[in-house]
C-alpha cells in the first residue's frame, strides 16, 4: 500500500541530512513525500530534489520579550493552518518531524488532524521541540539509546540516525591503518558552517608533529571561505601536504577515505563516523543547546573510538599530542576504527522507515 508521507524538517545540516535519508528509503517503497520546512532547509544541495516542498511560516523567541514571543506564536500559528491545508491536500497518512523550530508548524498540523506523528531525535539530549511534543506524538525514534530529557520511554525506540546514500555507498571493508611508508590522510571538517576554532588550532598542531609524520601527512580541511588563505599558508608554511575547501560535495568519500577524522560532534558527522568506521578527535561545540554535541560523543569516547576535547580547554599541543598517538600506533588506530565502526547502524533509514509504516498500520489496520 503506497502511503503519503510529510517530512517535516529545516534549518541546519543536522536535521536535513536524515530526514532526506528517510525520503530516500520511503520513496524507494513506493510512498509519495511531501517536504516542510522553512527557507533554510532548501538551501543544500542534492536534497529533496524528488519530493514536493512547501516552506511554512515559522519563528522561535529567547529572552523575555513578550512582542517576540507572541510574534513567534502567530507566525508558528499561520504555518500550522497551512499545513493542515497541505496535509489534506495530499493525504496524508503520517507525520514524520526531525526536530528544531521549522519542524513545529508541521507537527501540530498532524496532531490536530489525529495523523500518526513520529518523533525522530538525532542528538543524545532531546531538543525542545521534540521535548515538548513527546507527549502529543504517536512514536519517538532516538539514535542514542540513551537519551536525555525522555520521559515518553514507551513511545521510543532505537534506530539509530539515518545516513545519506552516499555514504552507505562509501562504506568499504576493513580499515586499513597505513604504514610508515604510507600517506597518512587526515580529514578536519566543522559542520555546515565550518568551524573556526578547528582552522586556528589544527594547522597549529601539525606544525608541532616531528618532521617525519608532517612528510607523511596529508590533510584535507573544510573551513569558512574568509580562513580559506590563512589555513592554506599555515600548511605551506609547515611543509604539510594539504587541501582545503568551504564546501565538500564529495565528503561521504573523503572521510571514507581518510584514517582520522577532527570535527565537531554535531549529529550527522557522528552519524558519519561510526557507519564508515572512523576514528575521530571530536572537539564539541561548546555553544551548543543543553551541550548535545559532548553528549553524542560520549559513547564514541567510552567505546575506544577516538578522544574528546572540550572546546574551552583545546589547544594545539593537546591535538597536536592526539594526532601523534594515532600516526604513531597503526594497532591503536585499526582498535579505534574498529570501534567506531562496531557502534554504527547502517539501516537506520530503514527502521525509521518501518517505525512510520507500523504507525500507519496500528491507526487503520491495514498493511502498508
């Protein structure tokens, strides 16, 4: 039975990427998606190119301005009564939400009109709107078993966060730790929005690795476009063989192709990391909401994956010590790629997919 699905979903990287993995699984079984979000979520490219998109009027308020707050009411109010206009539209069968303010609109579209709606949280912290719509939702889909601020356990299950095709496909064998004799590639990247911090400290820390790993070196760095000069003369400057971009299309194959990894630990890098099996040196965005990012690494860190440095007490020597370790123990780094990999869940699109086919058929009682 084909269904139609609404994905609703916007804003940054971290909720687009799954939610388009999802589409992807769903419109391979045959199910019709229809995308909401707001203006940010049609910004990345190779994204819902296959599925109707609608953008929804949507707003969140900080602070205690009561003009904001009720702004930011009628403004989710009206993209409410417009997406129930478009779920009726195309009949709908079921409302799938990734979090985060654009998804809200959507979601209380489905609630009001008694839709199966499913929850799916990408971070070990459940953000606030997932938070606050636990109650009112038919099911929860977590990628970390352990999650904090769930209270709905009986709605919840573990399926991990889905990854985008193009990584399942750059999912190789075994891990191959190079050899003295062999380049050793690593990859820094810093989120959709490249990170600052990351193209100050790495290239910093190569410059302190003794001259024999700076040869062997081969770095690949994603950073902001105004750092793209200063990062580029940091390696020239340290002899370092390196290539950097404020844009990668073909990431999923470059961290496949990489043998350490230095990136924050937003939800689809890590997500990234463990399906292909990397180790990594995750420095966490220190800003982020309820410290979600230090939370999402932990399992990582305990599994022997790689290692964690807070942003607040990062330096170059510290990295510079950690990249040290790794190019200087291939039995480490094949342990740590080793671990990284055993905690990835590669079918994640599809136990989402067959989490929102099991809410169809529990409110009709039909196969779907």
């Amino acid at each position: 039975m084909s269904l139609s699905i609404i994905i609703a979903a916007g804003g940054t990287g971290g909720h687009m990427i799954p939610a388009h993995a999802l589409s992807e699984e769903l419109q391979q079984r045959g199910h019709k998606v229809t995308l909401l979000t707001d203006a940010r979520g049609l910004r990345f490219p190779g994204l819902f190119e296959t599925v109707d998109k609608h953008v929804l009027e949507s707003a969140t308020a900080s602070g205690m301005n009561p003009i904001a707050w009720m702004k930011a009411m009628i403004a989710i109010w009206k993209g409410r009564s417009e997406g129930k206009r478009i779920a009726k539209d195309v009949g709908a069968d079921a409302v799938v939400g990734f979090g985060g303010y654009p998804s809200l609109p959507g979601l209380l579209a489905g609630v009001s009109l008694k839709l199966p709606c499913v929850l799916h949280e990408q971070n070990a912290v459940l953000g606030r709107v997932n938070r606050k719509l636990q109650s009112r939702v038919s099911a929860i889909a977590l990628t970390y078993a352990e999650t904090a601020f769930l209270s709905a356990e009986g709605k919840a299950t573990h399926t991990g966060n889905p990854v985008r095709g193009a990584v399942l496909q750059a999912r190789g064998g075994p891990f191959h730790a190079p050899a003295a004799n062999e380049p050793f590639r690593m990859l820094v990247v810093g989120g959709s929005q490249g990170a600052r911090i990351l193209s100050k400290l790495v290239p910093e820390a190569v410059a302190q690795l003794p001259d024999a790993l700076r040869a062997q070196l081969q770095v690949t760095q994603q950073c902001r476009p105004e750092d793209l000069s200063a990062v580029v003369e940091a390696y020239r400057a340290a002899g370092v063989a390196a290539e950097c971009h404020s844009y990668m299309a073909d990431l999923p194959q470059r961290l496949a192709a990489s043998h350490l990894v230095i990136s924050r630990s937003g939800a689809s890098t890590m997500a990234e990391l463990m399906v292909l099996g990397r180790p990594a040196i995750l420095i966490p965005f220190a800003a982020a909401t309820d410290d979600h990012q230090t939370a999402n690494a932990a399992g990582f860190v305990k599994a022997g994956a790689g290692f964690l440095i807070p942003e607040v007490s990062a330096t170059a020597a510290t990295i510079a010590g950690h990249i040290r370790g790794f190019m200087g123990s291939p039995e480490a780094l094949s342990a740590a790629a080793g671990a990284a990999r055993g905690l990835g869940i590669p079918d994640a699109a599809a136990r989402l997919a067959d989490l929102v086919e099991q809410q169809v058929r529990d409110l009709k009682g039909v196969a779907a």
